[in-house]
C-alpha cells in the first residue's frame, strides 16, 4: 500500500508517486482510496476569449498565468475556419473584487469578448474525439468495466465518471 502526499518535507528528493500513479491510468495499479479538497463555488465565474494572432495566443496564456490574479483555466484553442491565428479560451472565478482585477487583465491582454461556459464543455468533447490517446482511454474504460464487474456485480455502487 502506498500514501503518497501529506505533510510537506523540506529537501526531499524522489518519484512523484501522485503523477506516476495518476498518468499510468490504472496499468500499475488500482487507486482504491483518493482523499479530496473540496472548495465551495466561487461567487462569480466568466469566461472570455481573447483574439490572437498566431503566436501571440501562447505569449498571452503565459502572461495571464504570471500576473496576480490568474485565471483557474486557460487555453489556447484555433481560430475559427477562415481566420489565422488562434484564440485563448480563459475562465477567471471568485469573489466581486478579485473578479473586477482579473477582468480587467484579461481585457488587456488582447481584443476580448465574453463567452459561455460551454465552451468548456465543447472544447472537452473535442479534445476527447479527436485524443491520439484514445486506443488507450478505450483499453482503460475497458479494463475499469471488468474491475466493476468484480467488484459489483448487481451494477448497484456509483459507476462515476468511467461508467
């Protein structure tokens, strides 16, 4: 059994346990505990796009990440058909005033537009179709089908997010 994490040791050196078991997706071993910190929803959540020419998308994100109110998801995605260049996708969330300082970063970075929350979930699915990784994921889904039939015959627990 392994416990990777806890408390913080200054001058350790050695594997990062939570990566290697996390990004072998389930070829190691099994995760058959996970602890979470859970945060309560912001108070406020945006999403913007800011247009970029074909280089400058990547300076911007970089940018964005070092400044002092950094958004909790940002990336970098095409432009539209027709259009050179790309875009950055930028989600920025929590309370009124943090909100108002990332906002007006965002806006400085570029020629920004706000934008819907599903462009998240679109950009989601496309990366999931399109993934060089996904005769992998498939294995994967695979294998976690077997274990859950193991594990749960009666098909009665939760089947999260592999289900």
């Amino acid at each position: 059994m392994l416990r990777p994490g806890g408390k913080v040791v200054k001058n350790v050196a050695g594997f990062d346990l939570v990566r290697l078991m996390t990004g072998s997706w389930g070829t190691l071993a099994a995760i058959t505990r996970v602890s979470l910190r859970l945060r309560a929803l912001p108070a406020a959540d945006e999403t913007w796009i800011i247009e970029a020419p074909v280089d400058g998308a990547a300076a911007a994100e970089a940018a964005l990440r070092q400044c002092a109110t950094p958004p909790i998801a940002c990336e970098v995605i095409p432009r539209e058909a027709g259009g050179d260049g790309s875009a950055l996708l930028v989600r920025i969330a929590g309370n009124a005033a943090y909100i108002a300082a990332a906002r007006a970063v965002v806006q400085s970075a570029g020629s920004a537009r706000a934008a819907s929350h599903e462009q998240w979930t679109a950009l989601r699915l496309a990366v999931r179709t399109r993934s060089p990784r996904r005769p992998m994921l498939d294995a994967v889904r695979a294998l976690n089908e077997r274990v859950r039939r193991a594990f749960d015959p009666a098909g009665i627990l939760n089947p999260g997010i592999m289900g």
